[in-house]
C-alpha cells in the first residue's frame, strides 16, 4: 500500500510543479519578468515542504508563506490561480482536518475569485469547475490518509 501513496504523493508534487513552470514560461511570454521570478521562488519555497516533516510549527509556516506567494502570484497573473489545487493537498496534509477543511473553501474561494476576476465576470464554469475539484481533491487525499493510518496501524 505504501507504493502507491508514494506515487500519488509524486504526482501531486509533479502536478504543482509543473503548473509552477507553465504558469512561469506564459508569464515570460508576456514580458512579465518579476512575475515569472515569483513563480520559481514559490518553486523553490514549495520544495522545501517535503524536508519538514515532523516539524509542525514549521510546516504550518511553511503553508502560510506558499499560501501567501501563491496569492500574489494568482492575483497578478492568471494561469498562476490554478496551482491552488495541488496545494490543497497541503492543505489536508498539514492541518488537522478542522483546519484543512476551512483552508480548503477558502483557497478554493480564493481561486475562483482570482480567475473572475482576470477573466472580468464569474462564470458558471469557473464557479463549479474549481469547486468539483476542491472536493475530489478532499475525498482522494482523506481516502490516503486513512489509507496510510490502516498500513501503519
């Protein structure tokens, strides 16, 4: 059981860094030079995540200031908005459940405001896309925890 934690937990990271460098390369391509150095600081901020282990205060810490620079970032371009999603597994990784809960409707709030926002209106999709995400997302990362609680118990 454990492999397959371990490839999910992979794919997550390949997830959000790969949104990281997309999101970076369009900023390039728009000539949004400090925009695109943001990204590969939250690039390199969010590879720091996986060393804290164990260490709680730090990696609540290490949450708020991912969390932080991917605000600035989605409010100031939008294909950064949708690296919220690998991030809510951070969410349901770090917190204790109460806590992940609430950072999971308000990320997933944060998202969807900041795509309406670049894209001038709210639309349906941008509200019911992000949010079917927020909860599969939820429902895939607590089905690994109890997962992981049943191997190692």
């Amino acid at each position: 059981m454990d492999v397959p934690l371990r490839l999910l937990s992979w794919a997550v990271h390949a997830t959000a860094y790969g949104l990281l460098a997309m999101a970076a390369v369009v900023a390039l391509r728009d000539d949004h030079v400090a925009v695109a150095a943001g990204g590969a600081l939250l690039a390199l901020l969010y590879s720091c995540g996986p060393t804290l282990q164990g260490r709680e205060i730090a990696r609540r810490v290490w949450l708020g200031l991912v969390t932080a620079g991917w605000a600035v970032l989605a409010v100031a371009a939008p294909s950064f908005v949708w690296l919220a999603f690998p991030l809510l597994f951070a969410y349901l990784n770090v917190l204790p459940l109460w806590g992940a809960m609430f950072g999971v409707a308000v990320l997933t709030s944060a998202a969807i405001l900041a795509a309406a926002w670049h894209a001038g209106e709210l639309t349906l999709p941008l509200l019911v896309g992000p949010g079917v995400a927020a909860v599969v997302v939820t429902l895939l990362a607590l089905a690994c925890k109890a997962l992981r609680a049943e191997t190692d118990g």
